[in-house]
C-alpha cells in the first residue's frame, strides 16, 4: 500500500529531530509540558468519542477541569537510548498523557516515545539496569509534580506545522526483519525458560501471589501474553498493586481511564502491524495514503491519531499508577543503604583508632623484650654455627689421611675412616651437612674413594686367580698327555691355601660392594684366558686373515691336527677344572663373609654360571675349530675318527661333570659331523658290496679265520674291541687255516665273496655303533639298507638272470642257485643276531625300531623260498621235455633190447640224480630233503597222470612201459636220506589195459 495524500499542517519539529520526525542523534527525546503562568492549560478528555482534532478552533472542546484527585504528571526529559538497543520498533510508544496530540508523519512517528513506555520497556529488556541505563527516567522522577510546567515551552501555531510530504511506503519482505529476531532471539528464549519454569511451578510470571488460569483463551484478550515479542506481555493495574498491597497503604483512588476502552485488537497475540488487514483494523479504514485523492483530509488523519494517543495514554497511566503504588519499597531501601553507610563508617574510624593503639603498645613495651629474645636465639645460632663449622673441619681433614692410607695399601683403614666420615655427615641432630656448600661435592667424592678402594682390591682378587691358573696351564706336560692318549681324570676340590689368600680381599669387596660386580669382570677375564688358550695352538698365520688359518687347518694331515686338537682339548680342560675349584672355593668365601641369604644365593648363581660359561665357551670355541675341517673328518677311516670321537666325547663327558650342566656348543657340531661320517661311510660300503654282487662269479669261496670269528663274535653278542685289540686278534685268527665253510650256530654254509663282503661290512657297522655313542639309530637305519640291497640284487643276478650280463655266467644253474641260498641263508642265520646285538646299544624308547629287522628277515625267507621254488621249476621243465619224447614212443613195436630203459626216462633220472648231487654238496640237508621230496611228487604225479593217457595194444608195450616206471624207482630211491618216489607210479603203469 502506497501513501497518496498529505496532510494539510503538520506539528513542529523538535530540537534534534529531521523533518521526517526521526531523530539525528538516534536517541529518544521527550518534551517538557507545563502550564504558563495565570492561564489554564488545555484538556482533553479521555474518551475516544470526544475527541476533536486540535487543527481548527471549533475543535477545541469545552471541559471543567478534573477533580482534584487527578494528578497532572509533567514529563521531564529522559535519557537518550538507541531504538535499536532498547526495544522493538513495534511496541514503542507514540505519545504521552498531558501533551497535545501531533499527525502522523511519514513512514514515522510524530511524537515522541513516552518516558513511561520507555521505562517498561527497558525493565524488560535491559535487566540488570543501572542509572546510567534509566538516565532522567528513574522512579523518584515519577512522583514530581506535573503540574510546574517549563516556562520556555509554547504551543506551537498551526502556521508553525509544517505540511506532511506524500509518504512512499516500501514494500517490506520478511528477510528484513532477520537481524531484528537475531537481536531479541537470546532474551525472547530466557523469557519462554522462565516462563515454563514458573508455569510448571504453578506460579506466575507476574507475581507470587498470582495464580494461573488454566488456559491463555480464559484471560481477558488485552491480558494475553503476545506471540510476537517477547514485548508483547501486558500487566493490568490489578496484578501489579497485588505485589505491595500487604506493605503499604492504598494511595488516594484516583479516576483513570478504563483499558477495556482500547481496543481488543491491540492486545491480541497476534498482533502485526504488517498484517493488512490488521493494519486496515487499527486504522479503522482511513485513507491515510490518500487513494481516494490527491489530498485527504486532514481532519480525517488527526482524529485517528488522536485516537492512538488515546489508547497509549490510557495503557501509560495504569502504568504510572503501579509504578507509584511501589514507590514506598523502594525509599525504604535506599534509607536501610543510608544507615549500612554510617554504621561503615563508624566501624573504620574504630578499626583506625585500635591500629594507632597497637602501634604505641609496640614502640613502648614490646620492643626490648624482644630484643633480648632476638640476641639469645642469636647466641645459639652462633654456638651451633661453631659447632658445624668444627665438624665440617674434621670431615674435610679425613680426605687427605684417606689418600694417605691407599698409599700405604691399607685398605681396610681407609674404609674404616670414609665410613666414619660418612656417619658424620649423615647426622641430622644440628643441621644437614649434605646442603653446606664446603661439603656439597664430598659425599660423591667419598663414593670415588671407596670405589677406588674397591677396584684395587678387586685389581688383587682377580690377580690371585687369574695367576693360579695360568700357572696350572703353563705347567702341564702336553707329550705325556699325547703318550696317554686320553685325559686323565681331575678332582674338583676347595683350595685351602687360596682360600685364605682371597679372604681379606673378599671381605672389602663386600664392603664396598663390590664383590658382585668383580665377578662379572672375574668372568669376562675367565673367557678372555679361554680363548687365548684356544688362538694360542692354531698354525702360524702365514697367510693374511681368518681365511688363511682355516686354509692351513683343512689342509693339515690328521695326525697333526689331531695332535693339536689334543693339546687344546687338555689345556681346556684344565683351566674348566680349576675355574670349578675357584668356585668351590669362593662358595666357601661366600657362606663365611656373607650373612644375608638372597646376597648368598645370588653370588653362588654367579659363580656356578660363571663355570658353565667358561665351559660352554671352550665348547664353541673347539666346535669351531672341529667345523673348519668338517668335509675332512667326514671322509676319514673308521679308526681315526673313532679317535677324534673318543677324544672329543672325552672332554665333553669332563667339562660338564665339572660345571654341573649340558654343554650343547660342541655337541651339535661334532654331531653333525657323526651323520656326515655315517652317510660317507654307508655310501662307500653300499657301493662296494653292489659293485661285488654284480661282478660276481657264485663259486664257492674258502673262509678265513677272521670271518669266522667276527661271525662267531656276532652270534656270542660280544662288545667288538678297540682297533689294538682287534689287530691283535686278526693276528692271531691269521695263523689258522682256511676253512670251505662259515659255521653259524653249529650249521656250515657255504660262502661266495660277497657275503664274505657283507659279513665283514657287519663288523664295521657293529664296531661304528660301539665307538659312535648316540647314533645307534642312525647306523641301524644304515645297516638295513645294507641288507635291503643284499637281498634285491642277489635277487636281481640269480633269480632275474642277471648275473649273465653283468658277470658273463653263460645260464643260471642249480649250483649257482644253490649257493645263492647259501647266501641268503648266512643272512636268516644272522639277522636275528644282529638284532639282539644292535638291541644292546638301543635306547629303550627307540627299541620298536628293532622291528626292521623283523620285517628284512622275512623277505629273506621268502627270497630262499623263491629259489628252491626254482630248483623244482627247473626239474618240472625238464620232466616236460621228457614227457613229449615219451609221448612219441610206439609202445607196441618191437626193441631190440627189452631190458634197457627207454632214453627219456634214463635221461630223466640221470638228471635229477645230478640235481641231488649238487643241492647235497651245497644246500643243508633238511633243505636238499624238502627241495628233492617236491621233485618226486610233481614227477610222480605227472608220470602217472601220463601212463594212464597212454594207448597199449600188446602185452611188449606193457611191459615196456613198466619197465621204464620199475627203472625210475628203483635209481631215485638209491639217492641217501631222501625218501624214494611214490609207488603210485607202478600201480598207474600196472594198472594199464590192454585195448584190442
């Protein structure tokens, strides 16, 4: 909606206002109103029917003046405030009660904002207030006298009002108002809290002695709290005079205006100026932007204004009359500050007089008393302050008779005195020498000066032992423990004469603390001896470095090197040896200088530990020097490194006897050397046992002496001897002759070379079992093998033919299997004594091994088997052929000769009891029997089954048939110990009939 008209006069301007009716300095200004002297000042009635515009005389209305009781207010200026700081534009006043009635300017206000509307709305916003806030506006300014009126101020003239310009109203969106809600935002809320907060309390926010109704639609509408500010709410005259109603008499009633004259509109909650329609309400339809012409009347303008005046005048009273009906409470507490300033005031003066008091007491009395009190704490602080000074004096002298008495070597004496110097320092009865300046660094020089003491007794603890034992090494006579050839035994015993050597130095390491920590250096030194030992018998370094020494090393002979090793093996041993006697000895030190058993048991740890470690590193340390030569160990002969073992064991088995605990260092080296010897010496023996078996020619062989006893010390279960003692029993077989056979368990077998061979490989693998201790296992798994190959190859060349490629045997015969079965027969004969031999040096935890054995066995079994089943095979062929030439014979023709048999049967005995001759010579009589008595049966079985096939059609050829059966009996059973063929033979060929 746009303005279209103006008015036709206008009110003057005030002093600081624009001619839009704003002010140029932002603040609110109100006008004083007073009556002019000897005349009457003019009335306007309150009621809204009444009202006339000021404009024209005849609007001026006729009144009497009010009742007395009506008290004329006089506005007094107030103190300017910012529109923007104070409150919103929307609930600012527009006139006062008392002051003439002024248009409506454009987009503006034209009278000012009423002092009383500006203190209601600064109580709300604005708390807390001080004065500087109210200005002029304070509550005292409300009761002054309205009816003293300034002289200066005159009405104005209607000439004087300036005409109203045609207003040009914006058009304002709702984003305009943004920063007006930002502004009331933070106290619109505190005022919704509180007002929740009473409203749950069941109290009102206006007071305690208010109830709340119900709802806000049971209120009157002009006592509804506003939604459009927090502004908006509306006290009625009756809520405030309930506060003081009970401190203060009622003042005079006086006639005021009713509110029930505004209209209800400006107290709906809703109320919104913005609102069209609310607007067109409030301005009860009048056209103030002049659409219906050019120039609306002015009178029209006036009276709505008028009207508006009304309204805030009336709602300003009823404020000023609760303002003034609480005016009593406050006087009454600006008098109670009045009488709290003078009782204040009296209580300094007071306080001052009883200081001035005190002061001349002081000067007077106090002073000498005082003093006196003063110089006898100062006498003792003197004669204390002496005494300190005379102590600090003695302490400081102990330092040089300190250093004296280390250069004299009494070190107990020094001790003693640093101890008796530390006590006078640790005193605390006068005062605590630690923080004197003279002595601040002497405790820590104390400290330097018992570990000074400690270190030279620590210098003679480790030389007395470090002496004994290089004089122990330096005296042992290494060619006579060469000569020997093994270590001799040592006893590890407490040491009396060192004992009392180390005694004195013992004692004033435990004083001073130090005896743990010269262990430790006993210990690292201990090791430093020990690898000294150990550099001290490598080869001269020729070459440059380590590589050079492991060159030199490798390539040495055996004999040296183990000459070598020896001496080291013995000087390490003997050091390990008396490093235990050092530690018997100090645990006998230690059980009588100490007295505290956890220092007791953490020194005799140390000392045990520090054996094991002295020991553990001479076993690295030979590890290493076994290690450079570890291809070579591996390919030595069985005897040389039974000796390198033995010595080795040797000094394993001592070290740890004296240190009372497993060394591994040289275990797992020498170890390994073990298995790398036994897959050497294995793989050596495999191949030359192969390599015979396959070369060879199965004749019978003579057995030397040796063999028989190596098989005889096989079967006794006796401990094979050393590598002397088994020369020496060589020796001594040598001079026995050779026999044809090798007896095993009183049965003879005939032998070839290679199970001469392999008996003689039993005796290495035994004797390496006996001298390699810990690797029964590994030589049993070995010697297995051994067998397997036996068996698989004598299989592969007799069984499978194969000795007629590889040995050039033209056909395998029955002597060539017989002496086959000789030979797996040794092996049947000797596994089970094997068993029980390698059983010996088994661990009981590793015995079920021992069912290897068990199982080779029974492939050897079965191997004879299968050869005495080839024997009968070989027999059944030849009986096959000499069935076909008995087949083509005519029986019934004449022979020249009827009592010679025929040739295929003569053939065929001739050679079976060729069969019987060879199996006697070879094979043992229960196997010849058992192999011959098959025979028999498959020939007599056979034969018969033929004889019945046969057609005889004369009594010749039943007699010839007969003839060659009586023959074949009658030669086979000639043959010694074998039972003679079955007769059903002779009743097959009886029994034949004769076919017409």
């Amino acid at each position: 909606m746009q303005p279209q008209g103006h008015a036709d006069a206008s009110p003057p301007r005030h002093q600081g206002e624009d001619v839009n009716g704003t002010s140029k300095s932002n603040h609110l200004q109100t006008t004083n109103w007073s009556h002019a002297a000897g005349t009457t000042p003019p009335r306007r009635h309150l009621a809204p029917g009444k009202m006339t515009s000021p404009t024209s005389p005849s609007a001026v209305p006729s009144f009497s003046p009010r009742p007395i009781h009506v008290y004329p207010m006089v506005r007094e200026r107030s103190l300017g405030r910012d529109e923007a700081s104070s409150r919103p534009p929307s609930i600012r006043s527009a006139s006062s009660f008392g002051r003439p009635l002024t248009r409506l300017k454009h987009n503006s206000h034209s009278r000012r904002h009423s002092s009383y509307s500006n203190f209601s709305t600064m109580s709300e916003t604005s708390l807390p207030w001080t004065t500087r806030d109210i200005g002029f506006n304070a509550i005292s300014g409300v009761l002054n006298d309205p009816v003293k009126r300034s002289q200066s101020t005159t009405k104005p003239s209607k000439a004087e009002v300036p005409p109203v310009p045609r207003a040009s109203i914006p058009k304002i969106k709702p984003s305009d108002f943004d920063s007006y809600l930002e502004h009331i935002r933070p106290v619109f809320e505190r005022y919704q809290a509180n007002k929740m907060t009473l409203e749950d309390e069941g109290l009102s926010p206006y007071g305690s002695s208010h109830v709340l109704v119900d709802s806000v639609e049971d209120l009157p509408v002009h006592q509804r709290p506003s939604t459009r500010n927090p502004y908006g709410h509306v006290l009625s005259s009756e809520s405030l005079a309930l506060v003081d109603s009970e401190e203060s008499p009622p003042p005079d009633m006086r006639e005021l205006p009713m509110l029930e004259n505004v209209p209800s509109i400006f107290f709906d909650p809703d109320f919104q100026l913005e609102n069209p329609r609310i607007f067109d309400a409030v301005c009860e339809g009048a056209d103030i932007v002049g659409n219906t012409g050019p120039n609306p009347p002015v009178s029209t303008n006036s009276i709505l204004q008028e009207k508006l005046s009304y309204y805030l005048d009336t709602v300003e009273v009823h404020l000023i009359r609760e303002i003034e009906n609480r005016s009593s409470s406050f006087f009454e507490a600006l008098s109670n500050i009045q009488a709290l300033h003078e009782e204040t005031l009296d209580c300094v003066s007071q306080i001052h007089m009883i200081r001035q008091k005190m002061k001349e007491i002081q000067s007077t009395t106090c002073r000498d008393g005082l003093e006196i009190v003063r110089l006898q704490v100062r006498r003792r602080n003197l004669e204390r302050l002496l005494d300190v000074i005379e102590l600090v004096k003695e302490v400081r002298s102990a330092q040089p008779l300190i250093q004296v008495l280390l250069g004299q070597g009494d070190y107990f004496g020094a001790l003693d005195l640093i101890d008796e110097t530390r006590s006078l320092i640790d005193k605390t009865d006068m005062v605590d020498l630690k923080k004197v300046r003279a002595l601040s660094n002497f405790t820590s020089q104390l400290d330097e000066m018992q570990k000074a003491v400690g270190i030279m007794m620590q210098h003679d603890f480790l030389g007395i032992l470090l002496s004994d034992l290089s004089y122990h090494i330096e005296t042992i006579d290494f060619e006579e423990a060469r000569k020997d050839g093994v270590v001799p035994e040592m006893t590890v015993e407490a040491d009396t004469e060192l004992e009392e050597r180390l005694t004195p130095n013992t004692t004033g390491l435990l004083r001073t603390d130090m005896l743990l920590s010269t262990f430790q250096d006993y210990r690292e030194q201990l090791l430093a001896e020990i690898k000294e030992i150990v550099r001290k018998h490598y080869p001269s370094e020729n070459d440059a470095g380590q590589n050079g020494v492991t060159r030199q090393l490798r390539s040495m002979p055996f004999d040296a090197f183990f000459r070598m090793l020896t001496d080291v093996l013995v000087a390490l041993v003997k050091a390990i040896q008396r490093a235990a006697v050092y530690h018997q000895t100090l645990c006998r030190l230690i059980d009588h200088c100490v007295t505290d058993e956890a220092q007791q048991t953490e020194l005799r740890k140390e000392s045990s530990d520090i054996v094991f470690a002295a020991a553990d590193l001479a076993h690295v340390r030979c590890a290493k020097l076994v290690g450079f030569r570890s291809e070579q160990n591996a390919q030595l002969n069985p005897t040389d490194f039974y000796r390198l073992s033995s010595k080795l064991r040797t000094f394993i088995r001592q070290c740890e006897t004296f240190c009372g605990r497993t060394c591994f260092g040289l275990r797992g080296t020498f170890l390994s050397q073990q298995k790398a010897f036994i897959d050497h010496f294995h793989m050596e023996r495999h191949k030359q046992e192969s390599l015979l078996i396959e070369n060879e020619q199965w004749m019978a062989s003579e057995v030397p002496s040796d063999f028989q006893g190596i098989v005889d010390r096989i079967c006794e279960g006796s401990t094979f001897a050393d590598d002397d003692t088994h020369r020496q029993v060589q020796r001594e077989d040598g001079d026995q002759k050779s026999t044809k056979f090798i007896v095993i368990h009183g049965v003879s077998y005939f032998v070839v070379g290679c199970s001469l061979l392999i008996i003689k490989m039993f005796e290495d693998y035994l004797r390496c079992i006996a001298n390699l201790e810990g690797m029964t296992t590994d030589i049993m798994q070995k010697l297995i093998e051994l067998l397997k190959m036996f068996n698989s190859r004598v299989c592969q060349v007799i069984l499978g033919a194969g000795a007629m490629k590889s040995a050039g045997l033209k056909n395998i015969s029955a002597k060539h299997l017989a002496l086959a079965s000789q030979s797996i027969g040794i092996m049947i004969a000797l596994i089970p004594s094997l068993k029980e031999w390698v059983g010996r040096h088994m661990p009981a935890k590793q015995s079920i091994l021992l069912g290897e054995f068990d199982r080779i066995l029974k492939d050897y079994k079965d191997h004879q088997s299968e050869i005495h089943a080839k024997l009968v095979a070989i027999m059944n062929e030849r009986f096959l052929v000499h069935m076909k030439a008995m087949q083509a014979i005519q029986w019934d023709q004449p022979v020249e000769s009827e009592k010679s048999p025929n040739a295929y049967m003569e053939t065929l005995v001739k050679e079976t009891m060729t069969l019987h001759k060879v199996l006697n010579k070879y094979l043992p009589f229960n196997d010849l029997q058992k192999i011959m008595t098959e025979v028999f049966t498959s020939f007599a079985t056979q034969l018969t089954r033929e004889i019945n096939q046969v057609s005889i059609h004369t009594e010749a050829g039943k007699e010839r048939i007969t003839s060659d059966v009586a023959y074949f009996i009658r030669r086979l059973s000639t043959l010694q110990g074998i039972d003679p063929p079955s007769s059903s033979v002779m009743d097959a060929a009886k029994a034949i009939s004769i076919s017409l």
